[in-house]
C-alpha cells in the first residue's frame, strides 16, 4: 500500500455543482486487501476530493486501516463472507438490505464475486437509485473445467438484472463476458486499471534493500509481487527456481505479498531444496523501492482481472516474465515488452527467465517499450475520467428522473432518496477531459 500513490493530485472527479452531496458506497465485504483495494480507495478518495460522501464496507483488518488511513468513511459491518454459507448469508442480505434502507446512498459500487451477488440484490431490494458492479475479475479462469464456467455465469446473469451496469478490468473480459452470457453488451463496460506514477517514489538505497531481498550487489533478483494465493501461480516459480542452474550468476528469488498459502509455498521451497534462494518478504508497502532493485519482474498468475503488479512493474521501466492469460496478452499485444509463458508451466517460465539473464539487451528492450505502453494506456487519470464519466452518466439518467420514494424503514421512519441536483458549472464541462 502506497500513500504517494493514492494522493489526490488534481481535481479528476471534477463535476457540475452539487447542491446536496452524492453519497457513494463500495461493498467489499471480506475480500483481503490487494490490487483492487488499491483501486477502491482511489476512486473514493477522488470522489470525496470534489465533496461526494464515501463509505466503503469492508471487515478486512489491513483494507479497514488503508479505509482510516485515506479519509474515507468506514462502514464495519459483517453480511458478506467468503465461503458460501446460505442461511448465514441470507441473514446478511436481510441485514445489508436493512442498513442500504436507512442510508441514503444514491449509488452503491459493489466489488468481487460475492460481495457483488449479495451488495447488487441488497441495494436493489433497498431502492438504491444507481448500483454499479466491477468484476475485478472472475470466480474461474481460461482452463477451469466446464461446470464451475457454467454455475458462476449463470449466477452473474442472474445478478446482472439487478445493476445498472457491470465495468470489467480489461477488454478482454467484457468480451469474455458477453460470450458467456454475462449480462447484454450494452450494460457492459470495459474500464481498464490504471496506475500512478510510480517511477518517482524511489528512496530507500538499491544495495540496502538488496540485501534484505538475500541478494548481493553481483546477484540477479527475480521478484514477484502477489498476494500468497492459490490463483496467483507461485508454486510453479518456486519450482521453475529449482529448475534453474545454479553455475554462473546467482539467481535470487523474491516474493512480496502475504495470504493464506503462505506457510504452504514455504514449505515447497523446503520441499525443492531452494529456500537458500527464495526470500518471502511479506506484505510490503515500499512497492516501487523494491522494483527498483530488481532485475526482473516474474507473474505467473492463473487468472487476474488485471495486474496491478503487472501494471506497476510497467511503470516502473522493469524487464517482465508473465503468464499467458486474456488480460495479460491484452496489454503485451500493444508492443514488445513482455516474454509470455503458458500458466502452470514452471519448464516454460524457468526458460524465460534464463532467456533474460542472458540477454540486457532483450532486458532494456522490453523494459522500454513497457514504460511507453503505460503512459499511454494504464494511467491513473485514464481509469479515474472513464469511472467519473460512468458515475456521472448514471446520476444524470437514474436520479434526475422522476423516481417514486423508498419504501419506510423498519422504524417506520422515512428514508429520503432524493437525488443530488446536478448544477452545470463555468469552470468544467462534462466533456473536459484529463
């Protein structure tokens, strides 16, 4: 988690005058901090910067605290759950719904798998006016078995009734979408991540953080940046490490990141005899000090949305090794500047690697042409005017439009939903771009 990287820069989110707050709420429930908290707490603090209310509904110890850090309102309430319990979720679908009643949200932005089954019904029982779903990415990915592909399209069809519109992370995955069935292409966006800068927040010295990493100066460091999860591939780098020679230069294997596989990756390294030269790091926060003083970047990920480790990697000018997924050929399609690999390969991807120790030449090449893809297509300020334009888009036609009032809550006290009444302003049009 990078605080320089999620301060407000400039007015992104700026709009036509408001003369009653928009109150935004982005559901998340109990998915574990990652790239898409990253993303959350952006666009809310954007969002809060031009006078909107942002609460974001998390029970994730690490996301709660990043939610204080950056200013954003907190709402700790425990209704959605990782696990599929179904009378226990019910009740929280009963409890959520009660809550969205007696809070006048005019939009509610719901994020994952199950927090976006359970938040979209809730907010449309609640009469929430504008609810938006962004799927970070998918419960399955491109070689899962049939069954599952099936069963979570048809409960994302089911749920794609009850939003307004559906935003996926790359391009990829809307068509993806559309294919399965998702929901009708008209109510389907594709909203690209993006990122800071990062290429300035450089600081601490490269040799000191080097040998935190157990490298010395002469050594060559492969890092990967991923939450500790089954998805994200990283068993197969450990052993495409153990596969590698260790004559010639040293090769040093880092893993930044914290989750529940953890003990169980550690003890592959044991299991392949390559502890020596793989260091696990934990969660870290200086993310661009350690691409700085790495050598190359390795993401041998089953399935993302898209990276946010790809993407910082991209910023930060760093040579890459990745898997061959959907959104990952996506962005690679745009130049060369990444050697792909098939996913759960480690024979493919311990090649790569060698391919690249080999070759500075290849190295800067493709670190080149990586910085230049991110300029021009994953920046920050690329994603936050697309989200604004959505947001905005959807305020205008929902809550301008003549709506009947929300049913009583349970007190029997009535709960407002009227809508922010949306003043054009001289200073900034709808069409300004960033």
């Amino acid at each position: 988690m990078n605080e320089h990287n999620l301060r407000p820069r400039s007015s992104f989110m700026s709009t036509p005058e408001v003369t009653s707050p928009v109150r935004l709420l982005h559901i998340v429930g109990e998915s574990r901090y990652g790239g898409a908290a990253r993303i959350i707490l952006r666009l809310g603090q954007i969002a809060q910067a031009e006078g909107w209310h942002v609460d974001v509904l998390t029970t994730d110890p690490i996301f709660q605290q990043a939610v204080r850090q950056f200013g954003l309102g907190l709402v700790d309430l425990d209704v959605i759950r990782r696990e599929i319990r179904p009378i226990w979720d019910l009740g929280g679908l009963a409890r959520l719904r009660t809550f969205l009643r007696r809070r006048p949200y005019q939009i509610v932005h719901t994020h994952t798998s199950k927090a976006g089954f359970v938040g979209r019904l809730a907010a449309r029982l609640a009469g929430v006016p504008v609810i938006v779903h962004t799927a970070h990415g998918f419960a399955f990915h491109e070689t899962s078995p049939t069954a599952p592909r099936i069963v979570y399209s048809a409960l994302e069809r089911i749920a794609s009734r009850w939003c307004d519109r559906i935003v996926t992370v790359s391009e990829f995955h809307r068509t993806w979408a559309i294919e399965l069935g998702m929901s009708k292409p008209q109510r389907i966006v594709a909203i690209p991540n993006g990122i800071a800068d990062i290429a300035r927040t450089r600081q601490a010295a490269r040799g000191e953080l080097r040998h935190e990493m157990g490298a010395g100066s002469d050594d060559f460091v492969i890092l990967s940046m991923a939450r500790l999860a089954p998805d994200k591939g990283l068993e197969f780098l450990i052993e495409a490490a153990s596969i590698l020679p260790r004559s010639g230069r040293r090769l040093q294997f880092v893993i930044a990141g914290d989750g529940p596989h953890r003990d169980h990756l550690e003890r592959l390294a044991a299991t392949f005899g390559v502890s020596d030269r793989v260091r696990f790091l934990g969660f870290r926060e200086d993310v661009a000090d350690l691409l700085a003083a790495s050598d190359l970047i390795a993401l041998p990920s089953l399935r993302e949305g898209l990276s946010i480790a790809l993407l910082e990697a991209m910023a930060a000018a760093r040579p890459i090794v990745a898997t061959s997924i959907g959104s990952q050929r996506e962005v690679a399609a745009h130049a060369e500047m990444a050697l792909l690999v098939p996913p759960a390969d480690a024979l493919a991807l311990s090649q790569a690697i060698l391919h690249l120790v080999a070759d500075p030449a290849l190295r800067d090449r493709l670190a080149a042409n990586a910085r230049a893809v991110y300029e021009s297509r994953y920046t920050e300020a690329r994603m936050l005017h697309s989200y604004r334009r959505l947001y905005l888009d959807l305020v205008r036609a929902k809550c301008l439009a003549s709506l009947p009032a929300r049913r009583p809550a349970e007190t029997g006290q009535p709960v407002s939903q009227d809508c922010p009444v949306l003043v054009p302003t001289s200073h900034q049009s709808e069409g300004d771009s960033l």
